[in-house]
C-alpha cells in the first residue's frame, strides 16, 4: 500500500454552512482518473489519503481539482514510479512518489 495525503482548505463563505466538495485526479490531457471526495462537507480543513498503490499510475504529471460551492483550486503532482519492485508470495510491490508542486 503506498498512501500519500492531500491536504486542503474549504474556505468559509457569507451565508454558506456547509457545500458539496470535489476533489479528483486528471491527467494532463484533462482525463478524470479518479474522484477521492463527493459529499458535503462544513468550511474547514480536510486531509484525504490517497491510496496510489491501488491503482495503475504511468510516472508523469497528473492534476487533482478542489470544487466547493464557488471556490475552486487546481494543483499539479508529479508521479514517479520507482520500478524497484519486489515479489512474495501474495503480490507484488513497487515504490510510487509522489511530487505536489
């Protein structure tokens, strides 16, 4: 399992309590890959972890999208895939980093 988290803000605005928030991974042509957050959520700060280990990432740059209500922010990762692999038994294993920039 190789866990990296996204740390993010869902700033407060005049009159809103709570809103639905986005948060997913694009690729750098714009493909969703995956949405890690869709529910409501209260203004505040939010960590997700990021399970990269399931899921089949090529290394290169990949973008997540933060939407809450009118406030959006985009942020580039870069993924580099360390094909220092290992085998037992059950699976195999690689090394994943990943870079926020």
């Amino acid at each position: 399992m190789i866990n990296s988290s996204i740390l993010f803000p869902i700033p407060s605005t005049i009159n809103q309590q709570s809103s639905i928030l986005n948060l997913k991974v694009y690729d750098l042509p714009g493909n969703e890959i995956i949405t890690l957050v869709n529910e409501e959520q209260a203004p505040g700060v939010y960590e997700v972890d990021f399970d990269a280990g399931k899921y089949i990432f090529s290394s290169g740059v990949y973008f997540y999208r933060l939407d809450s209500g009118s406030f959006n922010k985009v942020n580039k990762l870069i993924l580099i895939r360390l094909w220092s692999c290992y085998e037992n038994v059950l699976s195999t294993f690689c090394n994943l980093i990943f870079i926020y920039v």
